[in-house]
C-alpha cells in the first residue's frame, strides 16, 4: 500500500461566502508529478463546524490510516500564508460556527496544556512556500475557530501508536474580493511546494519507500 498524506480544508463560514480551501485540496489532490507519484492523497473538506470535526476526523483517520495530515483553512485578515507551529487550547464562545453553534466553554480541554505543537518540519515547510513565490511566514497563534480546533484534534490523533506521523496546519490569506492578497493560482502553487516537502520529509523518516514495506 503507498504511503498516504490525508488533505484537508473547509467550507464557508459566517462572514466568508467562499472558502478558497476547498477548491484547493481537491486540486492537490488530482496533481499529477512525479515527487508524488508514490503516494495516496485523499481530499477531504470539512463543514466548518465543531461537530462536523468531531464526527468526521476519526473516521477520516480510521478509513485511510494517513502518515500526514496537512490541513488548510482560511484566516480572512491575514496578509501572507501562515504556517502555524500550534494549536493552542482555546476557543471562541462568542461567533459561532457555520452551522449556528457556540461553544459553552472557551477551552477545548479543561485540564489540558495551553497548546499542542504540531508535528512537521516547520521551517522547512515555510522555505517550500516561500519558494513557491508568495510570501510566508511561522506563526503561533492558529486563532480560536474551527481551524485551530480541527489542528488539536489532529495533534491528539498523531499521538497515538497508530496516528500521523506528521501534522501541520496552514492558513491561507484572501484569494478574491476587496481583502484579497494572493491569487489563487500563487497559493496552489505554494501549497503543493508544502506538500511535496512533507512527502520528502516521510520518505527520509521511511514513511514512503522500501523500508516502510519491510
């Protein structure tokens, strides 16, 4: 069985009609190029809901048994991309998700830490996006939405015996409208720089290849 990145984005959300994160997965998903020819990558796109997350991880893991997980959302005010370092344990109750729902509780784990690292080569990551030609950057603060939510529950998975050796989750900035920073074209581009390094960074740690098939 090949290697398997799982890639991910979102739908739209109160206050973003569009959601260029969709468009984007399923897209990386159909490339065709050699540096990812050894490798399954099923797309999938998450309402942007807390249950939907819920619900549709697990199963989502359970069904592929991905070695990655690559995850893209949309962060509206942003002005590069964002690869972010962490998630951390909190939440927003007050704006809801796309499906009306407010957390009761502003963090994700009562007990838990304050945040989670993810699990990448993060500056090797960034140096792909930038040369991808967009402007990039690390940051530690995936906000207090739905993104930040699915990267923990993500971060939880990989920590099992069985889970992702590698987990990441980038913001992207606006592709169209008035807020726009990036075309839509530059951000593929540099999403697949991402994820061709993620593919290179499994095939050294013998994710992919021969000896993951001993």
């Amino acid at each position: 069985m090949p290697a398997t990145i799982l890639i991910c984005g979102f739908g739209r959300f109160p206050g973003a009609a569009r959601n260029p994160t969709a468009a984007l997965v399923r897209q990386l998903a159909r490339r065709r190029r050699p540096a990812l020819a050894d490798l399954r990558r099923p797309a999938h796109v998450f309402a942007t809901a807390y249950a939907a997350v819920n619900r549709q991880l697990p199963a989502l893991i359970a069904r592929h048994r991905p070695q990655a997980i690559i995850m893209f959302g949309l962060a509206a005010r942003a002005r590069h991309l964002r690869v972010e370092i962490q998630a951390r344990n909190i939440v927003s109750t007050l704006f809801p998700d796309a499906t009306g729902h407010t957390p009761a509780r502003p963090r994700i784990r009562r007990d838990g830490p304050a945040c989670l690292r993810g699990r990448a080569p993060m500056r090797a990551l960034l140096a792909a996006a930038r040369a991808g030609g967009v402007k990039a950057a690390l940051s530690r603060d995936a906000g207090r939405y739905v993104c930040n939510y699915l990267y923990w529950r993500a971060i939880e998975q990989s920590r099992a015996a069985s889970g992702p050796r590698l987990v990441v989750f980038v913001h992207t900035p606006p592709v169209s409208g008035p807020r726009r920073r990036l075309r839509f074209c530059a951000l593929a581009r540099a999403a697949e720089a991402i994820l061709v390094a993620a593919a290179g960074d499994l095939r050294r740690s013998g994710q992919i290849g021969p000896k993951a098939a001993r």
